[in-house]
C-alpha cells in the first residue's frame, strides 16, 4: 500500500466516522439523561435531510454555501420542534417501560416517518449538489482530498468538541448530566426534571436534523435513508458505551477504520468488517470502550 493510498484510506474512514457520528450524537445525549432508546432517530435525521434539500431547492439550490449551512441549521429546528411533539406525544409516555416496549414504539415511529417521507416527498431518489466551495478535491502529492469529506470530518469534531464543553463546562450541561445519574436527587433539589429532560430532547433531534442538513449532499435521499444509518449509529454508541458522547466519537473513528480496512481488503464484502468489528470488541468489553463495568 502506497503513501497515497494510506491517505485515501484514513480520509474516507474519518468522513464515515464523522458522518455516523453527526447521527448517533443526539441519539447518544437523549439515551444518557432519559435512558430511552430511541429507533426512530434516524427517520428524523433523514426528515432533516429532505427538509434541508427542500429549502435549498426554494432558495435557487445548494450551490451557496450560505443555502447550505442556512438549510442545515433551519432542519434542525424543524426537527428540534418535532422532537418536543415526539416527547409530549410518545417519550414521556415511555419512562419506565422495559426496554423491548421501548424498541416496539420508536421503531413504529421511524415506520411513521418513513411513510410521511413517502407521502411528502415521493419514491424518487433525490440528489443534492455540496456548495461549489465544497465541490472538487485538493491535491497533495499522488493524494486526492475531497473538500466535502474534509468538511464532515471537520464539522463532527465541531460537534464532539461542542457537546463535550456544554455537557462538562457549562452549568446547564452539569445539571443535565447530574440529572442522568440521579433524577430522584434532583427533585429533591428543586430542580424541574421535566424541563430539563424536554431541552435535552429538543437538543438531541435538533442534532439530528442538524446532521441530515450537513451530509444532505454526501448521500442520495431516498425513504430508506434512516435504516441505513440508524444501524450505523446504534453500532457506534453500543461499541462507544451507552451515553457516553466520547464513547461514540471513539467508537465511530475505530469502526470508520475497520470498516474502510476492511472494504480494501475485502472488497466483495461490504458491511461485513463493521459487524465482525462490533461483534468482537463487545465480547472482550461488553460495557463499551468508555462505558462502565456492571457490578
């Protein structure tokens, strides 16, 4: 394997990494503070997804980068406003079911979303052109380097780096994560658990629509758009350990390698590296790479 090749391999495994982790942050956060594990995640990313092309074909096209980040933020207060509907209507309704019932009602919710998906958008596949700055590689030595990958690599550690300062260096991150190891306690405190658990929510699906605007342009939008990358998402904080944000962003950056190892070695096997990866890390540590041990 040539210097190039070593390049080409690192830069396509962290764009996969970067871009399953966009999805699986806001999975992660709502997960560690309301302990519900929510399938349907994915359907409101890819709801994200079509709503942020939508607006940039109502703008004149994703050719801007303006329209394109501006798309991208707008998705993900739609569905930061469909995750406080989500929450009142299903969530709440959720706290303290075991866990299969769970895993029934949000993955009838993604089917929901899959279906008015259909019913808004139609069966045609769509394909979004990234923003011009965006478009084309850079070119370093025999390396080609394509401007969008390094976008999403740069934007999901915006996002770790993001999540990781609010979660430990802000006061409101604090409480929430103090709310998640205690509810009980913090009630006791005076603190309006509730209010906390709707903000987290809203933040988590805003996530969610924020990453469908942003990798809009690295996939092709069809309806089946969220089981794809649900599975990859679920993969990467299962490995990363369950709500644990720098779990998943070390969970995804392992996978990406293996994966896109894998693909390189095993070419007429696609996915399989990603579930044999999964598979053995989670039989030598079943907790996660930063979960915490059962006693």
């Amino acid at each position: 394997m040539q210097a190039a090749d070593i390049v080409t391999l690192l830069v396509n495994s962290l764009t996969w990494a970067m871009a399953t982790f966009l999805v699986a942050a806001g999975l992660t956060l709502v997960f560690g503070t309301l302990h519900i594990l929510n399938f349907s995640h994915g359907g409101f990313f890819m709801i994200g997804a079509y709503a942020a092309y939508s607006i940039a074909d109502a703008l004149g096209g994703s050719g801007s980068m303006a329209v394109y980040l501006f798309g991208s933020l707008a998705a993900g207060v739609l569905v930061a406003l469909l995750g406080l509907v989500v929450d009142r209507l299903v969530l709440r309704r959720l706290a303290g079911v075991e866990d299969a019932y769970v895993l029934i009602a949000t993955y009838a919710l993604l089917l929901v979303c899959e279906g008015s998906t259909k019913l808004l958008w139609g069966l045609n596949y769509h394909s979004v052109m990234p923003p011009a700055v965006l478009d084309g590689a850079w070119i370093a030595g025999n390396a080609v380097l394509p401007k969008l990958s390094l976008f999403i690599v740069a934007a999901g550690v915006v996002v770790f780096v993001g999540l990781e300062y609010f979660l430990n260096r802000t006061g409101p991150g604090r409480l929430v994560k103090a709310i998640a190891a205690d509810p009980w306690m913090a009630r006791l405190l005076g603190v309006n658990v509730r209010l906390v658990y709707t903000a987290t929510v809203a933040i988590g699906f805003a996530l969610a629509g924020l990453a469908g605007g942003l990798l809009v342009s690295n996939q092709t939008l069809s309806p089946t758009l969220a089981s794809a990358f649900v599975i990859q998402a679920f993969g990467v904080i299962i490995i990363g350990g369950m709500g644990s944000i720098s779990g998943a962003f070390l969970g995804a950056i392992l996978l990406g390698l293996i994966d896109a190892f894998g693909q390189w070695v095993l070419p007429g096997l696609p996915g399989l590296p990603f579930f044999v990866a999964m598979t053995l890390i989670l039989l030598l540590r079943p907790q996660g790479l930063m979960g915490k041990a059962k006693h």
